[in-house]
C-alpha cells in the first residue's frame, strides 16, 4: 500500500482512497474489461476494491466475448503477474461472482478441501498461491503468460468427480481457447496441465541414473519450452502446496532431472547425463575390502555385510525403531558382498543417534534383536495424528518400463512406524530384491518406489508372482504387528 497518499485518480473513473479503489459516476459500467482494469489497479497498489464498487460491477457486469480481446487476455495475465497482492483481489471478485464470469470453470473449486493435509489451502485458494509463486520465477521461462495462467489453472479439474488430471486437460481445451489463446498456446496450456506431476513424481520415485527414466519424460514433454514451464510449474505448485512439499532435497532431484532432460531434448545423448554414480569410489573401497561395516554420518547410513536376504528390511526396521524415516536407499552386491545405503530423515527431530542405531543394526543382522515385537510396541505407542478422515487405501502399482534392468513396485499407504520394513519384509519372503528404493511422506500417506529383482537377477514379470506380492505387500501394510 501506498503509505501516506489518500485519494488520487489512477484511471478514468477510478479514485484510490488510501488502498481502497473506488468507481466515481463517471467509470463506464459497459466496459468489458472494467472489472479486469480495477483488479489490476487496486492489486498494483497493493490495495483492494471498495464493497459497494464490486456490487455495481457484478450488477452491470458485461460477459466477454468469446474469444477473449488480446487487451482481456493482457489484463488477466498482469493481474496474476502482481503476486500475493493479487490473491484478495481475486478472492473479492470471486464473492461477488465476477471471477467465475471469466472462468465459469472455477465455481466447483471454490472453498473446496483437499482430499489430504499434504495441502495447507482449499483448492481455489491453492490455485491463487501457485499463481503468486510463479509470479516470482516468470524470468526463468520464455512465455510468463503461459506460466501464470497454467499455474492458476492446473488443478481446476479437482472441482469435478474423476481423475483431477484428465478431468483439467479436458477443462483446458475449451478454456484456453476462450482465453484468446491460438492453437500452439492452447496445447502448452493443456500439456502443463496433463503433466504438471511429472517432474515432482519421477524425481522423487525414479531412479534418475536409469536411462530409461531421462528417456520416458523427454518423450513424454517433447519440447524445451515446456520443460521449463513446467520445471517453474512444480516449483510454484510445491510451494504453493505447504512447508514439507518443496525441500532441499526434492528440489534438487527436480533440478537434476530437468538438467538431464534438457540435455536430452537439445540433441544430446542421453549416455552424457546418465553415469553410475553408485557406488561412488569410497562406497566402492568399503565393499571391495569386504569388512563388515555399519556407519552413520550426517543423515547417512552405510552398511556392508554378507548379501543375505533381509538385509534392506532389517536396517530399514531399526531406522523406523529410532523413529528415522528412509526417504532413498540404494544396495549393490558383488562377490557375496552387500552395500546398502540409506538416506533418512528424522521424524521427531534433531540428528539420528547413529552410535544406537549402529548397534542395533549389528544385532538385528546377526538375529540378536526383535524387531517385529519392538516395531509392534513402538506402533502401539506411536500411532500416528491423522490428518485425513480417510487414509489411502493401500495399491500397488507394478512398473516394468520405466527401468530395463529392473520392476518398479509403487506402494502406497498409510503412513505408520515401520512401513518401509513392512513392504521390504514381505518382498523378502518372496525372494524380491531391492536394488533402489525412494519413499516420502505426503500428509499421512506414504508412496514408496522400489526398483526390484527376482532371486535370478531378472526383471519381475511373472503375472502370478507379481499377484503374490501384491497381496503379501498389502497384508503387511494393513495388519498390527
């Protein structure tokens, strides 16, 4: 706001009162793009609309013509260019029903939850954010037009029953052109909306060392340009989310994953950007001096020992007994050997008690420690606060294209202590090992990718197998220790 100015005319028929902008008797009330022109200038100013001036724009509201005038298009465009000042604006002309005049789409949207507390706002209001937060990266793309509206519009589709993916792309095709959008616009618009979760899902859940993974979404996105709005896209979605949606970790998976895709897109080869990077030269040195090995450091935890089946699964429960979330773990075995690394994250704060946890997992490897009885007390002692009426029904999704060399088992479920010990249990039961893994935490669900192979080294591909460890993964999951 303008500290220290009360009235002043910015506009034809426009007076701005210390914040406040008014309609005089002289503003023309036929004017289409009225509504549009104060939005803009009350948000510009970090202001807002005077209730009575809304009231006579909603009673003399002029629907635009369809397509939208380039001057229409413009205006919407600058309005969500302001940024957070432009959410009230927004808000206020959605309460009086001239927002939905320009998006009759937007109606079902309006107030309504999100389905899990991963999200801090309703959906319209989610909306409104993820536009403000691209706001602030529009000179990382070559079209901040397509960014804001792709941003205020990507999930317009969870207002309607079904697939809030499918659902907005179909939204989209009539939208964008209605916008005054022409055709190559209006199919970016579409595909932000079709694939404004790729990034985020397959940095988090793929193995971004996997050829076949940079391959899928450089086939799937096809263009740089659209890369890079989308790459602006999840950052701007993410934020928009809440707090845990967008960290360190996971923005730096999307930035390495767009790196390689770019690089793919612009010609090169994929081989340039794809290299094994496990395990790294010192990982390499543990395992080839074949010493039993347990190692905590930072928020690291490094163990060799004989590759025995379990191994993941036991080290995994510890973690979970020490209240440390695995959020990627990677294992490579060679010559009877077995390196597993794993990544965590503590749950309750501060840093893992690596001295204790080293310990356990010395006696958990050699059958010296419980561990299905502890994690079943500790479950009993800490069952997670629920942030959701209904928790994910447990799925597992089986996978065996994105990696040549291994399946990807997806499960998703409710979040609990020692889910990941759970699922890697059952996989060890059924002789499945795990090569790769990546899990987090989204409210109170969990999703965990797991690149696995049968007891032969091959890829999973017999249907009855798959089908047993479908059911032995959902006991687990489902059943009190």
């Amino acid at each position: 706001m303008l500290a220290g100015i009360r009235r002043q005319e910015v506009a034809a028929g426009l007076i701005l009162d210390d914040g406040r902008l008014e309609l005089t008797d002289e503003a023309d009330l036929s004017d289409p793009l009225l509504m549009l022109r104060c939005a803009v200038t009350a948000a510009r100013h970090g202001g807002y609309l005077q209730r009575s001036s809304l009231e006579r724009l909603a009673d003399h509201a002029v629907p635009l013509s369809n397509p939208w005038p380039d001057e229409a298009r413009e205006l919407f465009v600058e309005l969500l260019a302001v940024g957070l000042d432009a959410v009230p604006v927004i808000e206020d002309l959605d309460h009086v029903g001239l927002f939905v005049l320009l998006v009759p789409e937007w109606e079902p949207c309006r107030s309504r939850p999100q389905r899990n507390a991963y999200h801090r706002f309703t959906v319209d209001r989610h909306l409104m954010e993820a536009a403000a937060e691209a706001s602030r990266l529009v000179d990382r793309v070559d079209r901040p037009d397509l960014l804001l509206v792709g941003a205020l519009l990507h999930d317009i589709g969870k207002g309607y029953p079904g697939d809030h993916t499918e659902v907005g792309v179909e939204l989209l095709q009539a939208i964008a052109p209605r916008m005054g959008f022409g055709a190559d616009d209006a199919d970016l618009l579409v595909a932000m909306v079709r694939y404004h979760l790729l990034l985020p899902d397959v940095a988090t859940r793929r193995d971004l060392d996997d050829d076949g993974t940079i391959r899928q979404v450089a086939e799937a996105v096809d263009d740089p340009l659209l890369l890079r709005l989308l790459a602006a896209l999840t950052e701007a979605d993410s934020i928009a989310t809440g707090p845990s949606a967008w960290s360190t970790w996971k923005a730096s998976l999307v930035r390495e994953l767009v790196e390689r895709t770019s690089h793919v897109l612009g010609g090169g080869d994929v081989g340039d950007v794809v290299a094994r990077s496990f395990p790294d030269a010192s990982q390499q040195a543990l395992l080839d001096e074949g010493a039993f090995t347990v190692r905590g450091d930072g928020d690291t935890l490094t163990v060799v020992a004989a590759d025995r089946p379990g191994t993941f699964s036991k080290v995994a429960g510890v973690l979970a007994l020490n209240g440390a979330d695995v959020v990627e773990a990677s294992a490579h075995s060679e010559h009877g050997r077995a390196l597993s690394v794993f990544r965590v994250r503590q749950v309750l704060g501060g840093s893992p008690d690596w001295p204790r946890i080293e310990d356990q997992v010395d006696r958990a490897l050699v059958g010296r420690l419980a561990l299905s009885a502890r994690i079943g007390d500790r479950s009993r002692t800490y069952r997670p606060i629920r942030l959701t009426a209904r928790p994910a029904r447990p799925t597992v999704t089986v996978d065996n294209s994105s990696s040549a060399t291994a399946t990807v088992l997806e499960v998703t479920c409710p979040d609990g202590v020692g889910v990941i010990y759970r699922i890697t249990r059952a996989f060890t039961e059924l002789e499945i090992h795990i090569v790769r893994a990546r899990a987090q935490t989204l409210g109170s669900d969990v999703v965990g990718a797991f690149y696995v192979r049968d007891s032969y080294g091959a890829k999973v591909t017999d249907s009855e197998h798959l089908a047993e460890i479908e059911m032995l993964v959902l006991w687990s999951v489902s059943v009190d220790l």
